[in-house]
C-alpha cells in the first residue's frame, strides 16, 4: 500500500521530498533508476511534482560503484522536511556503513517519515533496527546473510515491496519500476505510463516477480513447470526436498523434470539444486559472522565434513579460505560456478563461437545442444 502524502502529513503538499542517502561506492544504476522517473514525472507535467537531493554526513564528494563522485546537496544535520528517505548501499554493504547515518536514520524513522533502501540498503536499515515486522526486498546478494542475521525482518525474493512507511528494493533497473508504482499512486496510472514510454521500457515489472531469475525469460514465461521446480529448490535450502517430489509439486514425472534442466539450463536437476545450496553458502561466508557448522546446516549438508568436502570440490577452494575472502572481494557467484564447472561457461561458448560466425543467431540453440552434451549424467543425491 502506498501511503499518500496528505495520509503521512496529515495535509496537502503539492511537491513531494525526496531524500537519498548514497553510501560510499553506491551503485550508481539504483540511484540513477530511482531518480530519473521523478524528474520526468516533473518534465511531461510541467510541474514540480517531486524534489530530491542526496544527503551525506559531510558536504565532500561520494564515490559511486564506477568510481565516479557526486557532491551531496545538503549534510543530514542542515535538511529540512523530507515525504521519503532512500538508502543507497553498495556491495559488501557491511564495510560501508557509517555510525552517523544510522543515528541519523533513527531519528527521522520517528517522525513518521517514508523509508527506503536501493539495492544492498535494506541491510542499512535493518542495522538501524527500521525493518523489525516489516516485509522486505533486498539484492539476492545480500538478502540469506539478511535473513540470517535479522529473523525479525520477512525477507522476501520480491523485486520490490511496500509495506506500509517502508519501501524496500532489489536495486539495478528495478528502482525505476518501483518508483513508476510510487508515481502511479500518488498521480495515476497515465502519468507513470507516459513515463515508461519516455524510457522506452516495454512494460512496468509488477513488484512480486523474482528477482535473479536463473533462466532467460522467455525460457521461464514458456516453461512454468521448470520454473516452479527452480522455485521450489530454491525456497526450500535448509531442508532439500527429494528430486521426486519436486517433480511431483511441478506436475512432472521425475524423467520428464530432468529432461526440462538438460534441454533449457543444460544442467541436470541434482547438480542445480546443489549449486543453489552451495551459492547460499558462498552468500553466508563471504556476508554474515555464522560459523561453518551453522552454515552447513543451514545449507542442508548432514555433517560439516561433508559440506568441507562438498564445497572444496564444486568452488574450488575451502569454506574456510572463502570466508576470508570476505573483507577483499567482492562476490562474483555465477563466474567462479561456471569456472568450476557447476554450471556450463555459455558466455566462453559464445565468445568462441564468435569468433567463426558471422551472426549471433544460432547461438542459443547451438550452446543449448552443447551444454546438454557437457552434463549427460546427474550428480547424484546429495
């Protein structure tokens, strides 16, 4: 539900406030995304129906994600009335936020003011302690250290979601379609449509579709029994369900449900669900403070030394080695699988298909019928 200005204010304003909040080495595409529907919002009216401007501890500039810098336009002890806050985070969020800002944060939540995080900054409020009881959408990179190290929070794989003062985002192109609702809901649905048009965005993404889908999408709107089994497997980590009974929730037998992973993702079933549950544990290491032995559980594994094993194997270096990783990398999931082999390196294909051809349109096909060749045999139960 989104809150009106007259429902947070108890009045009228004919201009609605944004503030946004960037963290060093914000990603500058959420930023970016959310503020440019504002801005044609005030083009294609002729009015000044929002105003914004990005708000940091000290007047200096703020590096963003392609190390860029932006001046901030006012510190947090000099602004004014604000209708909405946004917190913009970057990557390894954990290394980036600053005290001030969470005391500052803190102090504007109790004025009842609208609150938001692009990207990685829902972690920035949950740390304020802002997103206790609330639904919540955050980047997949961050949300399983979210849900671990904040039960409190009902962390979902929504694209976005509004739930009463708080606004919550996966970041990416995403914030332009949450900020088309926001939009729609304070002016109509004509006005955010012009807008879409303006960008030339085919459609408005509704906010409960998942994010990081793990197939192309016209693969995953033309198959929605390969889909509900992806779905499935992942939504169910902690305590994997047998490969039958997925197949049997999905509505196909379990040859059928191995044929669909071979031909589409070119991977078996078993593989793919192993790849989930180690992907959530390279999430937890790289993110949260839970100790080996809890992540092995809470990745499904029956015994910490069989995690070691597993994951040593499939990642090509230790649980141990990659926790420390954490503090000086970044995370680069789909590469480092498609290295060791979890999943086909498609993006190698093609760059050598390249090479040969001159056109890219049988490379779907043929990369399809490749991988399917590569990964004959199922890994086993694991």
């Amino acid at each position: 539900m989104i809150a009106t200005v007259t429902e947070l204010h108890g009045r009228s304003k004919t201009v609605f406030k944004v503030g946004f909040v960037p963290l060093e080495n914000f990603t500058l595409i959420a930023l970016s995304s959310a503020i440019e529907p504002l801005r044609m919002a005030n083009h294609l009216t002729g009015e000044t129906l929002y105003d914004w401007q990005l708000i940091r501890p000290t007047i200096a500039p703020v590096t963003a994600s392609g190390g860029s810098q932006m001046m901030p336009n006012a510190r947090l002890d000099e602004v004014g009335d604000l209708d909405l806050i946004f917190v913009v985070a970057r990557v390894n969020v954990k290394d980036s936020i600053e005290p001030e800002i969470l005391t500052w944060l803190k102090a504007r939540a109790a004025t009842k003011v609208l609150m938001g995080g692009l990207c990685t900054g829902p972690f920035v409020l949950a740390q304020a302690g802002l997103l206790d009881g609330y639904n919540c959408s955050a980047h997949w990179e961050c949300l399983a250290a979210l849900q671990e190290d904040y039960p409190r929070i009902f962390c979902n794989n929504n694209l976005f979601t509004f739930d009463r003062d708080r606004i919550t985002c996966t970041g990416g192109d995403v914030a332009l379609h949450m900020m088309l609702h926001l939009v729609a809901g304070h002016h109509g649905s004509a006005l955010a449509n012009g807008i879409s048009d303006m960008f030339v965005c085919d459609r408005i993404r509704d906010s409960q579709e998942p994010q990081r889908l793990r197939m192309e999408n016209h693969v995953f709107a033309s198959q929605p029994k390969l889909a509900s089994a992806v779905q499935l497997m992942e939504a169910n980590i902690e305590e994997p369900i047998d490969l039958v009974d997925v197949a049997a929730y999905s509505g196909v037998s379990r040859r059928q449900l191995e044929r669909l992973f071979l031909s589409f993702l070119g991977i078996t079933p078993s593989r793919f669900y192993l790849k989930a549950r180690l992907e959530r544990a390279k999430q937890l290491l790289r993110q949260t403070t839970c100790s080996i032995v809890d992540i092995s559980s809470i990745c499904g594994f029956e015994s910490t030394a069989h995690f070691n094993r597993t994951y040593k194997k499939y990642m090509s270096l230790s649980a141990k080695s990659e926790r420390s990783l954490r503090v000086t990398l970044g995370s680069n999931l789909v590469l480092t699988e498609e290295e060791t082999g979890l999943i086909p390196n498609i993006a190698s294909a093609a760059l050598a298909l390249a090479a040969r051809e001159t056109s890219f349109g049988i490379l779907a096909n043929h990369d399809a019928d490749q991988d399917a060749s590569k990964h004959p045999e199922g890994l086993g139960e694991v």
